[in-house]
C-alpha cells in the first residue's frame, strides 16, 4: 500500500463497489454484513499515516481477508464481566465479604482474589484500549472520507482517544491499588476510570450523531450515555452521604445506613457494566474493519553504503 517514506495506518475498509456509502452532506452509513459472506468486489480504503486516502480495488472472498474484530468488543465485555464476578465468587466463599452486596473493589482486597482481579482487570484495560484505537482510526478514515472534513470533528476525535486511554490506565490503578492499603491511589483511578470512561462515551455520542445521526446503534449510546451518566451521578452522591454519616456516627452499613450503603454499592456496579457495554456498539463496524498483517523492513549491513540500501520487505 504505502512506500518506503510512507507507513500506512494497517486499518482498511472492505466493502462492495465503492466500499462506502454517503451522502451529499458528508454522512457514511457503512455497509450490510452480508457483503462478508459471498465473492465480492473489494475496495480497501487505506489511511495512511500522512492523512492520505489511498483506494485499491482487489477481487476475493471478504470473509477470508476480514480478521474477526468484530468479536473484540464482545470479547472486552465478557472478559472484564468476568473479572468481577470471578472476584466477587471467590470472595464470597472465602467469606472476605458479604454476599448482598460489597463494593468491587473490596472483593479484591485478599488474597486469592486481589491477583486474580489484578491479572483479569489489567487486560480487560489493554482491551478497552484496544476498542479505543480501532475506533478512533475508523471515525479519522470516516472523517477523512467525506465532503465535510471539519477540524472540530478531528477534535472531537482525538479527545475521545486521549480520555478513553486515560480510563483505561484508571482502571489498571484501581486493579493494582487496593482500596484499603492504597487508598488516594486506589480513588485516583477510579475517578480516572468512571469520569473517563463517561466523559468518552459521550464524546463518542457526539461524532456518532454527527456522522451518523439518530441510527440504531447512535441511539443505543446515547441511551448507554445517558444511563452511565446516572448511574456515576447517583453512586459519587450515595457514597459521600454514606461515608459522612458513617463518620458522624449515624450508624453503618449493616443497620440505618444499610439502604444508602446499597444505593452506593449497586450503582457502582452499574457505573462500571455500562462503561464497559459501551464498547458492544462497536461491533457493526468492526465488521468492516480489517487489519493488514504487519511488516517487517531487514536492511543488509554488509554494505550500508550501496545505493539501492539493501533493504529487504518480509510480510509477517
């Protein structure tokens, strides 16, 4: 795709004919699914790293050319779902918490479920991670393929990565760091993580109504945004009055204070499904998504000097 001086983005768009659909004022609807599934005429949009649009048209079967990134979103979901309920499982029947109904960061306050919950949580983040890149290089591909290439979508774009990066490194400090030993840090990442991963979805939201206004899946986030948004609100609110009242000798979490406990409880819970739920309405463009293998570039050393440089091209 690209030359020596130019290092394509390994991100493309397969797609029948012309590859993408818009219309006249810049909006891309990507394409069906059923285009993976039959002999199609192929159109790659590559973005390379110069903000180039390079096209190539190649005949073949998608569904052999398509690395299955659609399943990463449902795999981030599943995988960080499941380091919490592991956590919780094991801290449960080690009796390191009670069962109805502890805040998740106190089921990774012992041993064996801290590790676990540290392991599980840290790649559950390189995969949020993951989902925030890929994004982010469709909607600068989306961007740089219509009529309306406005600087405030590109910045709207690169806030998204940026905020959704530093969510995922809150939820590694929040894995890392527990609550009851590393406290400042372990509050640190958590409103790193929760007001991040918000403030993302939101920014998300707002280039998907841009781009794609009022569609099915633009409607999902905005009722995903709109949810999570509540759901912090509400638990930032429930564990303030929970903690001051507990302090002022009000009662605790097992007798006068038990409702509030669980308001705060139950929506931190909440708080982190729907900033993790976000990332499955990627799913219907990662379909269209595919990654080129890398390559590796060799240069002979045994005579730098030569004019042709020696230099070797293996596709990994």
């Amino acid at each position: 795709m690209g030359t020596d001086g130019e290092q394509p983005f390994t991100l493309t768009y397969s797609g029948q004919s012309d590859g993408l659909t818009g219309s006249e004022q810049g909006q891309i609807e990507l394409l069906p699914v059923e285009i993976l599934t039959e002999v199609r005429r192929e159109e790659a949009v590559t973005l390379m790293g110069n903000g180039v649009i390079q096209r190539e048209t190649s005949k073949g079967n998608c569904l052999q050319k398509v690395l299955q990134l659609r399943f990463l979103p449902i795999l981030t979901f599943a995988w960080n779902c499941t380091a919490f309920v592991t956590s919780y499982a094991i801290a449960v029947s080690k009796g390191h918490v009670e069962p109805d109904f502890p805040y998740i960061s106190h089921t990774a306050v012992e041993v064996p479920e801290r590790g676990i919950f540290s392991q599980m949580v840290n790649l559950g983040a390189l995969m949020f991670a993951a989902n925030m890149y890929i994004k982010y290089l469709q909607v600068k591909a989306v961007i740089l393929t219509t009529t309306s290439d406005r600087p405030r979508d590109r910045r709207l774009n690169i806030a998204s990565l940026v905020v959704g990066f530093t969510s995922a490194v809150g939820m590694t400090v929040v894995a890392n760091f527990q609550t009851r030993v590393m406290r400042e840090a372990h509050y640190t990442g958590a409103f790193l993580a929760f007001t991040g991963g918000m403030i993302y979805c939101w920014l998300q939201t707002s280039l998907s109504l841009i781009h794609r206004p009022w569609s099915k899946i633009t409607v999902f986030q905005i009722t995903n945004s709109i949810l999570l948004t509540i759901f912090l609100f509400m638990f930032g609110i429930s564990k303030i009055v929970f903690k001051n009242m507990e302090a002022a000798g009000h009662g605790t979490k097992h007798d006068t204070l038990r409702d509030v406990y669980l308001v705060s409880t139950s929506t931190e819970w909440l708080t982190a499904i729907f900033t993790i739920t976000y990332v499955l309405t990627y799913y219907r463009d990662f379909s269209f998504i595919r990654f080129n293998f890398p390559s590796v570039h060799i240069r002979n050393e045994q005579n730098p000097s030569s004019s042709s440089g020696h230099t070797g091209r293996v596709d990994v």
